[in-house]
C-alpha cells in the first residue's frame, strides 16, 4: 500500500489564518472596550459619592479644563 499524503490547497491556510488573526484582533478590542468601561463606571462612582457627600469633585479634562461640582442644593428646591 502506498503511503499518501493529504495536501491542502494554499489559499484555504491563509483564509484560517486571516480569520484567526480577526478573531484575535476583536478579543483584544473587546478587552480594551471592557476596561475603558470598567474604568469610567469606577470614574462615575467616585464623582456621585463625592457629590452625594456634599464634597467639592474637581473634573480635569484631557484638554485641560477644570470643573468644579460642588454638590449645592439649587435655590428653587
């Protein structure tokens, strides 16, 4: 009997590793998004609390503003 060898065509590899490497590159733009997310809950948490407290929060923005909440109760309340 002889001995066989089964032989894949070419493009059909490269189509597995092309899908491999999307599904690898959508794992790890999930895992950021899921950070980021994780990351600005824990932002909106601490500012809430802070306000809730009555406690001044400062907000700095990326572009170099600042906010101050104070967490005053407005006059028509």
């Amino acid at each position: 009997m002889a001995d066989h060898i089964n032989i894949h065509h070419p493009d059909r590899g490269e189509r597995y590793e092309r899908e491999a490497l999307m599904i690898a590159e959508l794992k790890t733009k999930i895992a950021v998004m899921e950070t980021a997310l994780t990351q600005s809950r824990g932002d909106l948490e601490a500012i809430f609390t802070r306000i809730k407290r009555g406690d001044p929060c400062e907000l700095h923005m990326m572009n170099g503003d600042v906010y101050v909440i104070t967490g005053a109760l407005r006059d028509d309340q």
